[in-house]
C-alpha cells in the first residue's frame, strides 16, 4: 500500500517478539509474541482507537511505533511535517531524536510517568530544554502556556506532582507530551486510571487538543465505550493482531467478527430501561507465548470450525473500508450495539 498525502503513519507486518529464557545457561526456550504480523495505516488529524483486553498487545504497538522498543520485524512508516517518509525501524537512536519532537507519547499512569521530585515546571519544560528549543524564561513562558491550555493554573508551576490530583497529574502529562508541538500522539489508556467523571474531562480535552492544534492520536483503551466517543476508526486487538478494523460507527453497529461483537455487547445502554444481552466468551485469553493454531480466537468462538483450527485468516477487505480476520466473516450475522443483527 502506497503512502498518500494524508496518511502520517503506515504499520507493515509489526512484531514484537519477547524472548524466554531458562535453566541455568539461560537458554532461549521460546518467545512471547505479544505484537505478531499488525497492519494499519493512521490518516493525519485521525483519532484510531486501539482496542482490546488486558495483554492483547496494543500498548506494545504504541511502543513499538515510537520505537521505546525496537521491533522484531516489521516496518513503521512516517511521513514528516517536511513530507519526507521515512522508515524508521532501522533508524539509530541520534537519527530518531529529531523524529521525537513530531511523535510524542500520552503514559497509562500519571503518577509514576512524572518525576515526584521535579516540579511541574521542570517537568513539561524538560523536552524542550533537552531539544534546544528554549530556556530560562522563555521555557517559564511556554510551560505557562502550555498549562493554559490543558486547564491548570500557571501559578503552580512550583508544585510537585503529589500536590495534585490524578486529573491533573494526566493534564500535566499532556502538557508535556504537547511541550514540543507533536503531530502524532500515542495516547497509551490515558484515562484508565481515573475516576469516570474525571475520565469524561480528559476525554474532552483530548478532543478538544486534536481539533485546536491538528493532532493526529493513536488511542489506546481496553474499554470500547472509552474508545467511541473519541475515535474516528477503531482496530480491535486480540493475542497480538488485529481482528477488525473499520470506522467507529460501523464497527459498534455492524461487527464482522465475533470477538468485536463481544466487545460491543458489553457497552452499556444510554437509557438504563434498555436490558441488552450481553455476549460472555467461553474460557480464557491464550498466552502469546503459546498461541492456538488456525484462528487464535477458535477456542473461545461460538462459530468455530473445523477449518478455523486449521486456517489462519488474514484481515481481508470484506466490506468498503471494513476489514477483519474471520473465515465466516461474510456469512455470520452479528449482533451490533442496538442488539440486533
């Protein structure tokens, strides 16, 4: 797939292989694949939400991307605000710090992501001092603006991190990532571990961000109903790949495979009135150190063949714009968030 105009990201066939050691000699005894053969692309100013249960490796991705690891295989391609593209597994660590200043990261904790003992001044002005991009009190500026623009107050720059709540410690957090005016954010469960009317605030600001200064966000989540109210497209992660992707809306009603579909019969109803049946999912999540053969979603499926513990499907085009990676994909009828197939 050719790079357009308006793609700022392409994921080909991504890996992250970790490896496993043991015995004595500490030999290689295998590997967990937790990243195993992902494709994406990432329009510019597109939120995709990246979608999944805990330890289907989607934080793995947003790392690999921004290379905080470096690949097992695979290529990740990024086009720059100069429009160069660049591949940027292979890239040395002095070769990808100009690239940091356009891909920036969002972390899941927004306690222990910041220094406890460096003030919130220190904090977000760090990246622009380590880039050269300004000290002393143009720094003190930009960090006031910054501030500004996330909702916290200026004048407690002098704080330091416990003096806040955990709202604020993620708005301080994104005042840093935004400290370097990045074109693309990997938003890694930015509001997991806030409380839900706290979530709701971050959400918006993130939304709010992207619209004012023309981000491009890769969100990551494990909860669906965190995911649609951000994101443009949403890709659903299960062991290490992706199992569907298409727009928000298409996804949450028009499911295409049976693990989506039972992501989305877990998002709560607006009207409390409404008694939606919710789809559980038989036995537990494979290790990606020892994935099932065929489908590795067949030993959980209810639509599971033969064939599926064969057959691995690969995500295919089943629909305009709508992929997913399921033998079955054009002949089952799932149900989509109203309930109804």
């Amino acid at each position: 797939m050719n790079m357009d105009q308006n793609v700022i990201l392409e994921v080909k066939n991504l890996k992250q292989h970790f490896p496993i050691y043991k015995g004595l000699l500490q030999r290689r005894a295998g590997a967990i694949r937790a990243v195993d053969g992902v494709d994406f692309s990432v329009l510019e100013n597109e939120v995709l939400g990246l979608v999944g249960e805990s330890g289907c490796g989607k934080t793995t991705v947003g790392r690999s991307i921004l290379r905080l690891y470096d690949p097992t295989d695979g290529e990740v391609w990024y086009q720059t605000a100069a429009g160069e593209r660049i591949e940027i597994t292979h890239l040395s660590q002095k070769e990808m710090k100009p690239l940091r200043k356009e891909m920036r990261m969002v972390f899941q904790d927004p306690f222990s992501s910041l220094n406890p003992r460096r003030t919130v001044k220190e904090i977000i002005g760090e990246p622009l001092i380590i880039h050269k991009v300004a000290r002393g009190r143009a720094m003190e500026e930009r960090v006031a603006e910054l501030m500004l623009s996330v909702g916290l107050d200026p004048n407690y720059m002098d704080r330091y991190p416990h003096e806040f709540s955990g709202g604020q410690r993620q708005r301080i957090g994104i005042a840093r990532t935004l400290s370097l005016s990045p074109r693309l954010i990997v938003a890694d469960e930015p509001v997991s571990a806030l409380d839900v009317s706290v979530q709701a605030q971050v959400l918006n600001l993130l939304q709010r961000l992207k619209d004012d200064l023309g981000l491009t966000l890769i969100f990551i989540a494990h909860d669906i109903s965190v995911v649609e109210h951000i994101s443009d497209r949403i890709a659903v992660m299960y062991v290490g790949k992706i199992v569907e992707l298409a727009s928000t809306e298409t996804l949450l009603w028009e499911p295409l495979h049976p693990y989506a579909e039972a992501l989305v019969s877990a998002i709560p109803p607006a009207d409390p009135d409404i008694k939606l049946e919710r789809i559980p999912l038989s036995g537990e999540v494979p290790s990606p150190a020892n994935p099932p053969s065929g489908c590795i979603f067949h030993p959980r499926c209810r639509f599971a063949q033969e064939v599926c513990k064969r057959e691995e499907p690969h995500l295919e085009e089943i629909k305009p714009a709508h992929y997913a990676s399921c033998h079955f994909a054009r002949e089952l009828q799932l149900r989509g968030i109203g309930g109804v197939a």
